[in-house]
C-alpha cells in the first residue's frame, strides 16, 4: 500500500471545469429601452456589460471532420483527403444560473436583438442599421479548460459565434442543485490552442 501513486487532492472530477468568454457584440450593447431604464431597478438590466463569462459543464467542442474522397485508380479505390473541414454542428453548453439571473437574461437579449419578441424582426429598438452587418450580431466565444488547480490549460476559439437557443431553465424546489439552463449556439471556425 505504501508504493501507491499520490494524487492531489484537488485533482478531482469537477461539472465545471470549463469557463466561456466573450465580447458583447455591436447590436447587443444598449439594447435596453427607455421605459426599462426608468422602470426597472436592477442596475444589470439597465446596461450590457462589455464582457460575459459563464461557468459552463457538458458538450463544449463538436467534432472535427475533414472527409475522404474515393479516387479510382488502377481498378480499385484510393482514398485521399479532401482538404476540406466539414460543417460544425452547434454547440449546446449547460450553464448555471446566477443568482440574479444575469447571464440568462443578457443571452436572452441578443436572441431578442436577432428577432423581437413583440414583433418579430430584427433589432426593432432601431439601434442598429437595417442592412444588419454580420459583425454586429456576432463575436467570438472562447472557452477555456481548466486543470485540477483551476488554471487554463486549453483555449478554444469559436469564431463569428452567435447564440441561436435559450434552454428552458431547470430547477425543482425539491432538488437542493442551483437552477440550471443550456446556452446553443453556431459558429463558423473553430481554433485550438495549449496555454
């Protein structure tokens, strides 16, 4: 029993070992209305703050594919590589609700920015121009993996991301877990990088 390989004790399978980033797009950033402002006393949904970060646990990097192609050569087949990635899938994420129900609120503003709850359009606070650039709905999410001593160990980069779901918050009264709710979203490139 002596002979036995120590391990920390902080080196411990944890939910939330992966932390998301980003930069609040152009058409999030005073999305807020008049009548909110006045209104409504909670300073975090009066401003959109420049940053987001989410303590997240689940799926958080699809898979990577570059397909074969099938060659006839010599009355067989060779396959060679088609340089080519295909599509990434979304990416859904489970996230923990804070308890002012900040980070939920702020995903559910730009999926109100992209189309109104109201009158389903695009932006219909009128803050941003109608030909509806794609940087101005779009950033870049980057999640961070952590090691057993909550230091970032993996960078990932999701580039010109933007939200396309809003889970259903999961809470029972019964079950003494922190209310939880699932973040999806699309991207186009996806970069990796070791700190």
């Amino acid at each position: 029993m002596a002979d036995k390989a120590k391990q920390s004790v902080l080196n411990k399978a944890r939910l939330d070992k992966f932390l998301l980033s980003l930069s609040v797009p152009a058409a999030l950033k005073n999305t807020v209305s008049k009548v909110e402002r006045a209104t409504h006393n909670h300073s975090d949904a009066r401003t959109m703050p420049d940053t987001l970060q989410f303590s997240v646990y689940g799926v958080v990097v699809p898979a990577v594919t570059i397909l074969p192609n099938d060659l006839p050569y010599a009355g067989q087949h060779l396959n060679v590589s088609t340089h080519s990635r295909s599509k990434y899938d979304d990416v859904t994420v489970n996230f923990t609700i804070d308890n002012q129900f900040n980070n939920y609120w702020h995903i559910w503003r730009w999926l109100d920015v992209l189309n109104d709850d109201k009158l389903s359009i695009y932006d219909a606070q009128g803050e941003r121009e109608p030909r509806m650039l794609l940087d101005d709905y779009q950033t870049n999410f980057t999640v961070f993996g952590m090691n057993e001593y909550n230091k970032n160990v993996v960078e990932f980069t999701y580039t010109k991301a933007f939200p396309i779901g809003l889970g259903e918050i999961m809470y029972n009264y019964r079950d003494p877990q922190e209310a939880e709710s699932t973040l999806t979203f699309s991207f186009s490139q996806l970069h990796v990088n070791l700190l």
